[in-house]
C-alpha cells in the first residue's frame, strides 16, 4: 500500500506543478524543475497517506 500511494502522489502532484510552471510562464527547464519538487511533496503525502490507513 505504501508504494501505490507514493506512486499516485508522485504521479499526481508533478502533474500538478508542472501545469503550474506552464500557468506562471515557465519553458520546459523551468517546468521540470518545478515537477521534480512536486514530485517530492508527493513522495512525502503519499507516505503520510498510507500511514494514515495502516
């Protein structure tokens, strides 16, 4: 359960601040930046999440 809910919030968080960086005007260098960050608060709520429903 841990690895589907880090992989979802992963998957779902870097979606989400890439369309960020393309909304604030970023190109691609920017926007990967911003997905790599997303990508790890996702990591970190995807974690929390699945401690939550152990």
């Amino acid at each position: 359960m841990d690895k589907l809910c880090i992989f979802a919030g992963t998957t779902l968080f870097g979606y989400v601040f890439w369309y960020l960086g393309i909304l604030l005007g970023f190109e691609f260098t920017g926007c990967f930046v911003l997905s790599s960050i997303g990508s790890m608060v996702g990591v970190y709520a995807g974690w929390k999440v699945a401690q939550h429903y152990k």
